[in-house]
C-alpha cells in the first residue's frame, strides 16, 4: 500500500473500488433485511450477498470478508424455504471457498460444507427433474465429491469418505444405467406417498422461480426494495408452510421399512457387509494422488479402516497391477 500512495489515480481507483463494492454489499444486506423469513427468494438473497463479500476478499483480502462469505452462503444453504438448487448452490461455493483457500480453512472445518451439499444433492437430482437437469446437476457437483473425501481423509474421518463416495457412485451410476430413483422405488410401494412428496417438491421450486429486483442499479435501492419489500409476508407464510410440509413428508418416508436412508448417503454399516467374504480395497485417485483404504471383517464391532497414500499416478497403476495379481494368485 505504502508504493500505491505514491500514485494518486491508483489509489483513487482503489477507494472508489473499494466504495463500489462496499455499496454493493450494503444493497445486498438491505435486501435480506427486509424479506421475511420463510420467502422463497431469501437463499437467492443471502447468495448475492457472499458473493459480494467474496468479491471485496478478492480484491482486498480481509480475512473478515472471507469469514462473512462463508457464513452467508452457509445461511442460504439452510434456507429450508428456498429453491433447492439454490440452496445446493450455496453449499457448492461454501465447500468451493473451502477447498480454494485451505490455508485459511482446515480440513475438519470445510466437513460441514461438503455434508451439506450431499445432503442436498439427492434431493435436487431426484425429486421433480427431468433427466437433462439430473445430468446438469451431477456435472456441478462431480468435482465436489472429490474434494469431500480427501477432506474427510485429510480429517482421519474415513467412515464418513467412504460413505460420501459410495453416495456419489450410486447416484452416477443410477443415471448412467437408468435406474430407478428413490422416488420410483418409494411409487411402487407407497405410491399416494411418493406422489404427495413429488407435488410439495415441485410446489417449492415454483415458489423460487419469482425475480428479484436489480438492487445494483444506481438509484433502485430504496424504490425497487420497498416495493419488492417483500409485502409478501403472505408469500413468506406459503413458503414456510410448504418447506414444513417437505420436511414432515421425508420424516414419514424414513419410518417406513426399507427407506430409513431415503435420500441420504448410506452409512459405513451398511456398507461394510460387502466384506463379509473377503476385504474390499477401495481405491480413490485425486490430483495424482491415490488413497486406497482396507475395509476388514464386518463382524467385528469396530470395523478396521486401513488408508495409505500413493504419490504417484504411476506408483498407483503399478500398485493396481500387484493387487490384481495378487488377487489371481489367492482364486
């Protein structure tokens, strides 16, 4: 800063950015403020608004700014009213800050981001969407699940990466083989249940198609907010009771026998009965690094997690290559 002083129109250009953004931000607060919670635009809100702290970070680099990006895509992704995919949006750039920027977010501290975005993948991918969406979904989150894990495995959690990338593969795979989804599976049984929970899904996400005013503009700020202003405590109403509903339907879904996990990852004891004749390696390259874990004996009480790392991608392949034969030699 002390070199930018010697230069009055860099740092004029510097204060005036620094207004605009500042300006910005304020707008944006202005705009949460005054809509109601339970509005089904308030996750939008909440986003432009990290975004907006996330941009004075860029270009300043206050920590501040960064902690308020994080806590304000976190609001907009627990916005129970809101648009799911925007609400999974929000959770995608929270983990998104958490990867990009690991020397100010440990490993342990990002878990909750990414357990927030498969928590909501699901549930965007398979409710109500065609499969065009399904597939444009995926390709926002494919690199997301990658990140997950080697954080997990970073955090000596490696029940939890293991359950998140199970979650991942069986969604993929689901799509890729046309599967049936979990609302098909809960149709054939409980049909008058998977219809009502497909009508309230889709109920939400016509709630969260309404525009929201351009606040940026010059001169739109006090107009365009008040009348936006969410005299729509009427809407804010419609929405929680809608978002209360969703959530009541998908408890019921989970009582009933057979869909405990109805939309969620399955967890690590349910999986480990794939060991039940034998140990299963499970092998995850990222970025030229390998992590293969050892899952043992599922009929232990604690079931031994075993995870190496491999540095390179040949080291991996040569590693494939002995197990396998390994493998041949024991059949």
């Amino acid at each position: 800063m002390s070199d930018l002083r010697l230069d009055p129109e860099a740092w004029n250009s510097i204060v005036r950015s620094l207004n605009d953004i500042t300006n910005a931000i304020l707008s944006h607060q202005k705009a949460v403020e005054l809509t109601p919670d339970g509005h089904a635009l308030k996750a939008t809100l909440f986003n432009n608004l990290a975004e907006s702290f996330h941009t004075r970070f860029q270009r300043f680099r206050e920590q501040s700014d960064f902690n308020s990006a994080i806590r304000t895509h976190q609001a907009a992704s627990s916005q129970s009213s809101g648009l799911p995919s925007i609400r999974l949006h929000a959770a995608l750039r929270w983990a998104r800050l958490c990867s990009e920027y690991t020397e100010l977010v440990s490993a342990p501290q990002s878990l909750p981001a990414y357990e927030r975005v498969l928590e909501l993948m699901p549930q965007v991918i398979w409710l109500g969407q065609n499969i065009r969406h399904r597939y444009q979904e995926l390709s926002r989150v494919g690199y997301c699940v990658n990140d997950a894990a080697v954080a997990a495995l970073a955090s000596n959690n490696i029940p939890r990466a293991l359950e998140w990338l199970e979650e991942a593969r069986s969604v993929v795979w689901s799509q890729i083989l046309q599967l049936r989804t979990p609302l098909d599976d809960l149709s054939i049984q409980y049909p008058e249940m998977a219809k009502k929970l497909e009508n309230v899904s889709r109920a939400l996400d016509n709630a969260g198609s309404s525009s929201i005013p351009d606040v940026m503009q010059p001169g739109s700020e006090s107009q365009s907010l008040k009348t936006f202003a969410l005299g729509t405590e009427d809407q804010a109403r419609m929405h929680r009771a809608l978002a209360l509903e969703y959530e009541q339907l998908i408890g019921q879904v989970r009582q009933l026998e057979g869909f405990e996990t109805f939309l969620r990852p399955r967890r690590l004891k349910e999986l480990v009965a794939a060991a039940t004749n034998g140990a299963v390696a499970v092998l995850k390259s990222y970025e030229g690094t390998c992590f293969h874990t050892w899952v043992l004996n599922p009929s232990e009480t604690v079931v031994r997690l075993h995870t190496q790392v491999v540095f390179t991608m040949k080291e991996w392949l040569e590693y494939c290559i002995d197990y396998g034969l390994w493998l041949w030699s024991r059949s």
